[in-house]
C-alpha cells in the first residue's frame, strides 16, 4: 500500500439498476484515519460503503482497498477481505435469538477461530474494548439501544480490523447515548483503526472534528474546515 494508504478510489460510480447516485468519485484515505461521510438520507453514503465492502458490486471504476482491487474482486476473495474490516450498522443487526456470547462466537468461529478458550478470552477482550462487562449471557432484547450498538461494535472488533466502517451507527439512539458512541469510536481509532462514519449529524463534525466526505448531488467531495462551517449554517 502505497504511502500508507489503505483506499484509493479513483474516477468511481455508482448506481442501483439504471439510477445513479454518486459520480467521478476521487478520494483516498491513510491508515488510522477518522473520515466523517457527511449527506442526506438518499445521498449515496449507504451506496458507497455497500460497495467497499462489496455488497453491491463496482460497476466504473477502480477502487484499492486493503490490498484488493474491488473492480477485479472474486466472489471467492470477499471474505477475506471483508476480514480486514469491520461493519457497524444503524440497526445493530444482532442474532435475537442467540446470547450476545454466542452472537460474537458465531462471528469468530465463521472466521477460522476454533479454539474454545482463544474466542473466550477475546469475546472478554472486545467487550472491555466497548465498556461492556458481564453480558456475555444475556440476550440482545435484555441490552439497551445503546449497549447494543456497543456489542456490534464489538463484533466488529473481533479480527482486529485495518478499517472499519459505521452506517449512521447513532440513527437509532438518543443524543447523550449517541454522544458517548461517537467518542467511542474516537478511542478507537486513536488506538489505530481507520474509521468512515456515516452521519447526517452535524453536531458529531463541531465537538469532534475530523476530515470531512461531503455527499450531495450526486457527488462525493472532500471539503475544508471552512466549508464544513458554512455548510452548517446553510438552512
């Protein structure tokens, strides 16, 4: 990876069937960078992480992410590279029918671990990572929004990811819950794990600032502190 660079998106497009939603998209982002994806509902933010985690395919363009070429991406390659990542979602997507000890070990376990007691001690080691402790054998339903979205975070610890990648992770929670998410991440990444967050939320860029991804009219742009204060104040 080239400079330390871990994505390097060049001349991109994306559509769903014939729509399009984003265009020409030029952007790359370094290793342990924290990168706001900033829009609107409908403004392409999905559509964009969809495609780095190749669930909708690159139809123009290239983009090299985590050592993989996503234009020329085999089916058989997606899970190793979704290895190097992590996923969160605004819905926490956890199995409500498994305790959240199992809900992680399902994870390990699809992943090569095999080892009872090695996926024990890091189920232990990424709930401590989120703040969680003694919830390995309760259910989801028995968790807060907020401690929920803290196991999927954890979930997305687990292989020790190079990126990870949060869908409007704060959409489903109230502001101070969502406040203390934000920060969470923020620790994250300054123990060394690339972040995009996806967020219509303009507070999160005020009292925590980092590099800015504009999503509108169909395109995606880096923008200065200057603009980010601008577009703020815009009705």
């Amino acid at each position: 990876m080239e400079n330390e660079k871990i994505l390097i998106a060049k001349e991109v497009s994306i559509s769903h069937g014939t729509q399009s939603v984003v265009q020409h998209i030029h952007f790359s982002m370094e290793k342990a960078e924290f990168v706001y994806l900033i829009g609107k509902t409908g403004s392409g933010k999905t559509s964009l992480l969809k495609t780095l985690y190749a669930e909708l395919p690159l139809q123009k363009g290239n983009i090299q992410l985590l050592g993989y070429e996503l234009s020329k991406l085999d089916r058989k390659e997606t899970p190793f590279l979704r290895r190097k990542m992590g996923i969160v979602f605004q819905d926490f997507q956890l199995l409500t029918d498994r305790n959240i000890e199992e809900n992680l070990s399902f994870v390990l376990k699809a992943t090569g671990w095999d080892n009872r007691n090695k996926i024990k001690l890091r189920i232990g080691q990424v709930l401590a990572q989120v703040g969680l402790f003694d919830v390995e054998k309760k259910m989801p339903h028995q968790l807060s929004g907020g401690e929920q979205q803290r196991v999927s975070i954890a979930r997305a610890l687990l292989n020790d990811p190079i990126l990870l990648l949060a869908d409007e992770p704060t959409g489903n929670l109230d502001p101070a819950i969502a406040n203390e998410i934000v920060e969470l991440f923020i620790r994250i990444n300054q123990g060394g794990t690339a972040i995009i967050m996806a967020t219509h939320n303009h507070f999160f860029l005020k009292k925590y600032p980092a590099r800015v991804l504009w999503c509108e009219n169909g395109q995606v742009k880096d923008i200065s502190k200057e603009e980010v204060k601008m577009k703020m104040t815009e009705p």
